[in-house]
C-alpha cells in the first residue's frame, strides 16, 4: 500500500477557529463599547437636567427668600408705626393692609386677629414655591414675628398622564 499525502496547502484545520473566536472577541467589545458610549451619554444628559432643575429650585427659593423680607420688612413698618397703647388688633389691622399692597400676596384672616399671608413663586422649569405665614405679634417683646407654617415646593403644570387607546384593528363588520 502507497501512502500518499492528500494536503495540498499549508494551512492547518486548526487556524479558522482561532480566527471565529478573535472576530467574537471583537465583535462582542463592540457592542459593549457602544452600550458603554450610550449609557454615558444618556448619563450627562440627565446630569444637565439636574443641573437645570436645581439651579432652577435655588433661584425660585431664592425669590421666596427675597418675598418673606419684604413681608417682614412691611411687619417691622407696621409695628414702628404703632403707639405703646395700642392693641395688637392694631397692628394685625395695620399689617394686614400694608401686606395687602405687596404684589402675589393673599391675606386670610382668622377669627383671633390674627391672619395668614401666603404667596407663591415661580421658577423657569415648572416649579413653584408656596409659602404660608401664621403673622403674630409679641405682646411680651411688643415685636412682630411670624411662623413659616408652609413652604412646599410644587409643580406648576402637571403633565397629562392619561392613556390613549388606539384601535390598531377594527375587527370584522
């Protein structure tokens, strides 16, 4: 019997699998590569929104903040203008209309004397803050003070979550 030698080329059966595994290897970092670029991606973008949200929250609080001295400054002109015999019915009556004169500002009165004032501000990305005041005076210190009794933030417009139904098939007639 002969032996003959059948192979006609140099390359050995075991090279093409090398190479599948090599382009697997590639291929599958990719993919990874990609998912890694968009996750990354989709990560900055909702950082920028933070950001923008939270720079909007500051400057509305800061609004707020900037309302509540006028309110107290407007509390402090009603209490310098009082005379050491009068009420604190006075003061509440003189107060509720110097606060009346401040833009955004609602007066709610209770049965004591005492009153409410609330306001709301407003921000650039749909927010808002709204802000309660239980207005008192003193009688000990003869001083004006108030009682933050609500400071809420809030959004101004809701977005519509309601579901649409769409019929994609009518059925048979």
């Amino acid at each position: 019997m002969e032996n003959k030698n059948y192979r006609v080329s140099n390359v050995s059966v075991g090279m093409g699998g090398s190479i599948i595994v090599v382009i697997l290897v590639v291929l599958c970092l990719t993919v990874f590569s990609v998912l890694s670029f968009s996750t990354a991606y989709s990560d900055l973008k909702l950082a920028e929104k933070t950001e923008e949200m939270t720079s909007d929250f500051y400057k509305v609080s800061g609004k707020a903040e900037e309302k509540l001295a006028d309110i107290y400054n407007v509390l402090r002109l009603a209490d310098e203008n009082m005379k050491d015999t009068d009420t604190p019915e006075v003061f509440y009556n003189n107060a509720a209309l110097r606060l009346a004169e401040i833009d955004d500002v609602s007066i709610i009165n209770n049965n004591n004397g005492s009153f409410k004032a609330y306001y709301e501000t407003f921000g650039d990305k749909n927010q808002k803050i709204c802000v309660t005041l239980n207005i008192m005076y003193d009688e000990l210190t003869h001083r004006p003070c108030y009682e933050i009794e609500t400071w809420n933030l809030a959004a101004i417009k809701l977005p519509d979550y309601e579901q649409q139904n769409i019929d994609l098939w009518e059925g048979f007639d």
